[in-house]
C-alpha cells in the first residue's frame, strides 16, 4: 500500500496552508486605506501566481512522485516542490 502513504498528502496540506494564510493576510487589510496601508501585499499577478499556483505545484508533485519516488534522484520533485511553497509564503510573510 505505497500510495496510501501518509507523506503524499504534506504536499497538499502545506499548499493549503499558504493559501490560507494569504487569505488571512488580505482578510486583515480590509479595515486600510491606501493611505494607512498603500502598497502592502505583492502585486496582483504574484497574488494570483501564489493563491492558484502553490496548489498546483503541490499536486504535479503528488502526480510526479508516484513515478519518480524509486529513482535514483527521486528525491528531486518534493524538493522542489517544497522550495516553491516555501518561497511562497516567504513573499506573504515579507510583503504583508
């Protein structure tokens, strides 16, 4: 039972986690203006890159290991995937 392993799902739960997280952050500027608050967050584009593209890359990841787990660089896909959720929430936490 490989695929039931419980280390698929960190991909998933940590990509939702960041997007949480954004959720958050936005959800706690609503109270400012632009004068109080103007120029917080990153821009709309990285917004969108982060809060769509951080549970993509969790899943290609899910998809990719089922093949690429008993290679010999196997371990290259969740490192990866790993460093662009971590990325992503470094640019939430720095631009919040």
């Amino acid at each position: 039972m490989r695929f039931l392993h419980p280390e698929y799902g960190v991909w998933l739960v940590a990509a939702f986690a960041v997007v949480a997280f954004a959720y958050i952050q936005v959800l706690g500027t609503a109270a400012c203006t632009d004068g109080a608050c103007g120029g917080v967050g990153p821009s709309e584009t990285v917004f969108g890159l982060i809060l769509y593209g951080t549970p993509i890359v969790a899943l290609v990841a899910l998809l990719l290991s089922f093949f690429t787990a008993r290679r010999r660089m196997g371990i290259v896909v969740p490192v990866i995937s790993w460093v662009v959720v971590l990325a992503a929430l470094a640019v939430l936490i720095f631009t919040f």
